[in-house]
C-alpha cells in the first residue's frame, strides 16, 4: 500500500500528490512512468513520474481528472492508501551529451516534460520549454519551468494569458529565428504531438515524442500500447514510452486511444453522480 503524503489541486483539472513508494523513488529517472490501481476493483492506468525524493522515499505525479480513475483518485486524500503503485517503467529518456534541446508541453504534459528540464538543467544544458495551454485557468508550474529553462514560452489557445495561439505556432516561429536545437522532446496529448513532428520536419531536427497509448499491463504482454513506428510494431511500455516523432503512425495512435471513449466517458459519469454532480468533477 503507498500512502498520499501530500497533495494540491493546481486547479480544477489537474492535482499534484506526492505519495511514499520506495522502491520506484530509488531507482527512477526521467522520462518513466509507473503504473497504479487504486484498490483491488480498480484498473490500471499510467502515470508519469514527475519528480522523486530518493531521501524521502517519495515520487510526484500530476495528473488530469479524465476520467473515472483520475477523478477517483483526486479524491483521495493526504493519509488515504493507494493499493498498487508499480514503476519505474518504460525506458528513461536519452539526454547524455545534449547540450541545447526544445521541450514541448501540452496541457498536463508540461509537467511529465518537468523531469527532463530539470536534468539537462542540472547537467548544463539550455533548455527551451514551450509549455502550451487551452486557457489562462489550467495554466500549471509556471515558475518551476522558469526556475529549469533558458527560455519559457507560453501560449494559450483563446489568449487569456501569454501569447495567443497553438504552441506549435511559437515553436515555428522560433526555428524560422536561426534557434538551433539538438533535440526536441514533446509530451502532450497525441495531436498536438502530431503537429510538432510536422512542425520540426522541415527544420532537420530530431523529435523524440514520449507516447500515451492506452495501457493495462506495462509489461509487453497485452499489447495494449501497440504502436507502429517506422513500420514496425512497437509497444510503449517496454520499447517506449519515447519514440522518433517524424516515424511514429500518429493516426493509427489517435484511433486507438479513443477506442474505448464513449465506455470511458459513461464510468466518469458515474463517478461524477457519486460525487454529487458534474460541476463539482471539473
Ligand atoms: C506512459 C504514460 C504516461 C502518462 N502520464 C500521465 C500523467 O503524468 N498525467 C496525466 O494526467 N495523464 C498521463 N497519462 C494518461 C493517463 O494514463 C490517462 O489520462 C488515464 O489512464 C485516464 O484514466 P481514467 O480512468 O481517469 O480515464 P478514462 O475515462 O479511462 O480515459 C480517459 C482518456 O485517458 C486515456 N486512457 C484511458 N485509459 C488509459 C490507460 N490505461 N492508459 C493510457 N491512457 C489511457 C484515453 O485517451 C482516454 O480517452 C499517461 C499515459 C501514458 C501511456
Ligand atoms: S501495456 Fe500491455 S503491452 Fe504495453
């Protein structure tokens, strides 16, 4: 069992928690994930590890109430017991050497790209975070990525904060500057992903997207998180989660993570109606 030590709603949509797991807090790097159930009737879903304190034998996630076990869980409370928390899984991202790299971020997906900034921080690096949000309301870790990046860069699809647009948009305009990178390392939903890759094609410049296929075991058995990247079958899990951007078969990735959507959608419901009513889930 893995106790919540601590947690913070970052807004409507999204919670931080810090929770005791040791044995993922000593051996986790950046880019992994771990998989959790909640209780011995709940489903397993991934989570990446957004930070770890190998003293405090602790790791963070920060997570997205989409749906019935994400909303469950941001109902737990500090105190409450996790049943399984089992990583780090998947491989850890390949920064050695890297002396200038991009991080794109969407939505909560700045935060998994936190771990990686951090590092190449630490080691020296320049960091460029391009953090892209819908609305000035789910803005997250603002000075955080300031505190890891040579440049933050902000945008917001209907403007209400920073600058106006997709970050894709930024990130061209950027390029088209004469800023050099030698990697670009995306986290975010499929799409924006999608149009990253598109994006940094034409520049030369190796994108690595880190996938968020469905997943149920994390071990390579079910073949759940199949993928096909350069034509070949891959599995996020054990090959992933990070993948060449310009070779990954990003429509055959959207149609298979919103493959299960409308029962999805009917569980969040229900979890919703427990809760007392819709508003109160987002
Ligand atoms: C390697 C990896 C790391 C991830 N890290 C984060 C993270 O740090 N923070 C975060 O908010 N989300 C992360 N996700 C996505 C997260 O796993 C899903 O949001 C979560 O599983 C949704 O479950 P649910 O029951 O709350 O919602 P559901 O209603 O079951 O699903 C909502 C949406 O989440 C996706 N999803 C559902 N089940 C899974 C599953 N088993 N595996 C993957 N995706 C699923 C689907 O796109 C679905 O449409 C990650 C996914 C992967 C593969
Ligand atoms: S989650 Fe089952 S093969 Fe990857």
């Amino acid at each position: 069992m893995y106790r919540i030590l601590r947690k913070r709603h970052l807004n409507d949509l999204i919670t931080w928690m810090e929770i005791e797991a040791p044995l993922a807090a000593g051996s986790t790097k950046a880019g992994q994930f771990a998989i959790l159930r909640l209780d011995e009737f709940g489903e397993r879903f991934p989570l990446t590890i957004c930070g770890y304190d190998r003293a405090e034998r602790t790791i963070t996630i920060v997570f997205q109430h989409a749906g019935k076990s994400t909303k469950m869980l941001s109902l737990m409370e500090e105190g409450d017991y996790i049943s399984d928390v089992v990583g780090p899984l998947g491989n850890p991202s390949k920064l050695d050497g890297l002396k200038c790299v991009a991080l794109v971020g969407g939505g909560v997906g700045c935060a998994d790209t936190y771990p990686i900034a951090l590092e190449l921080h630490e080691s020296g690096a320049e960091v460029d975070m391009y953090a892209g949000f819908r609305n000035k309301d789910i803005v997250i870790l603002e000075d955080e990525m300031r505190a890891v990046s040579t440049n933050l860069y902000i945008t917001t699809d209907d403007g209400s904060y920073a600058e106006k647009g997709f970050i894709t948009d930024k990130l061209k305009v950027v390029l088209e500057s004469g800023r050099k990178y030698d990697r670009i390392i995306t986290i975010g939903p499929a799409i924006m992903m999608k149009y990253v890759a598109e994006t940094t094609k034409p520049f030369g410049i190796k994108t690595v997207a880190a996938l968020n296929s469905i997943m149920v075991d994390g071990t390579g058995m079910c073949g759940g998180c199949r993928v096909t990247v350069g034509g070949e079958i891959k599995f996020t899990c054990v090959n992933g989660p990070e993948f060449d951007a310009h070779l990954v078969d990003w429509d055959e990735l959207l149609l298979r993570t919103g493959f299960y959507r409308d029962k999805e959608e009917e569980e969040a419901e229900n979890i919703c109606r427990l809760k007392g009513g819709v508003r109160s889930c987002h």
